[in-house]
C-alpha cells in the first residue's frame, strides 16, 4: 500500500459522492488565495456532517476554520433553525472562508469569529453558548486546551471530534521535538484520561495521508 493508492481509492470515493459545484468552488477560492491545502478531504467533509446529523446537531462550534470548507459540511447538516460559530485566527483566511459560505447559501447560519480561539473561546462561554457538535482542527500544539474549553461547552450527548491525531505515524515517537506530535500526545493522553467522555481514536489514510481522528461522546 501507498500514496499513490490512498489517494486514488479517495478520488474513487469522493466520484461517488454526488457532483457539488460550490464545494468546488470553496476549494479553488482558497487555493486561488494561497490557503494551505490542509482542508478535510470530501470523504472526511461527508463523514462530519453524517455524525454531526447523527447527534441532531442544532449548535455546532469549529475550532479552526481555514477556507471554510469543512464548515460548509457542518452547516449544511443544521437544521434551518442552527447554528454554526467557527472560530480562525488568520483574518485573511477568515475572509476567504466568508466569502465561501456566502456563496454556499450558509452564511446566516454560519458565522466566522476572528481571533486566537483560546482568547475567543471563554467570550462564548460568557455568552452562556453550549454546543452539540464541536470539530477541533487547529493549531496542535493548543489542542488540549481547545479540547478542555470543548468540554466545558459541550452538551451531555454531544460529540467532540479532534483531527490530524496521529500525525504520519509520529505520534508513537516519545522522544519527538515537533511541538505539533507533543500536543496531540498530550491531548491523546489527556483524552485515554478523561471521565466525561467515551472516546476512540481511529486511523485514517486518503489523499490527505496518513494520519487520524479521535472521536469523544460527552457522557457526563
């Protein structure tokens, strides 16, 4: 098994997904801006909106918003009465995403706050905001502490998804000096930990690569 195969059985994968001209276009709006192509592959943006309607999700919170791709499928999985708060430290990057979700017909349900979300995230807690689906997807090395405030903010029965948690396989390196492999270590540690939850980690290989996604159920 390779690259190469990863990423032909994602391309098999995502043609079998129905054709979708503004995801298409959410993707070249980011590249034609120089986003990083770091976004969840189709298949990753399809199994985030299948779990976040799994929960009936009707509040949902991003951490890490990029171009707004991934947000695009988490706001299409609300009903009309949803909400979606997505939160990016990069406002050229935020301006991308808005744009994007303006032309995906989400922007009233979806809403783009801009700043250091460890900064922006206790301002929702004192908004008296709860969440039902939370997607972490951003800087690693701040993952547990996005994950502690995700605790804090989500519902009993809600789901937390964490992304990039196994990092190529470098995560099993102990001795590592990449600060991204030492942050999901500790939030893989502080997840195996945590009391509230009921949560796996699970492996995944596509275009993107090879890394992994914990999934975390709010149980208490």
């Amino acid at each position: 098994m390779s690259q190469t195969i990863w990423t032909q059985v994602d391309d098999y994968i995502a043609g079998l997904l129905p054709a979708d001209p503004i995801l298409d276009a959410a993707l070249a709006a980011s590249a034609a801006a120089g986003l990083p192509a770091i976004q969840v592959s189709a298949a990753q943006g399809r199994l985030l909106s299948v779990l976040a309607g799994a929960v009936g999700a009707k509040t949902i919170l991003e951490i890490g918003t990029l171009g707004g791709y991934s947000t695009i499928w988490l706001a299409r999985a609300l009903p009309p009465d949803g909400r979606l708060i997505s939160l990016e430290v990069n406002p050229a990057h935020a301006e991308v995403a808005r744009a994007n979700l303006a032309r995906a017909g989400v922007d009233t349900t979806a809403e783009v706050r801009v700043g250091r979300a460890i900064d922006t995230l206790p301002t929702l807690a004192d908004e008296g905001l709860t969440f039902d689906f939370v997607f972490i997807d951003a800087d690693k090395p701040s993952t547990p502490a996005y994950f502690e405030w995700a605790l804090k903010l989500t519902r009993r029965g809600g789901l937390i998804i964490t992304d990039n948690v196994i990092r190529d396989g470098k995560v099993i390196d102990v001795s590592s000096d990449d600060p991204n492999v030492q942050g999901v270590r500790a939030f893989n540690a502080m997840l195996a930990a945590e009391p509230r939850v009921t949560a796996t980690i699970i492996q995944l290989v596509g275009g993107k690569g090879y890394d992994g996604m914990a999934l975390a159920l709010v149980t208490g």
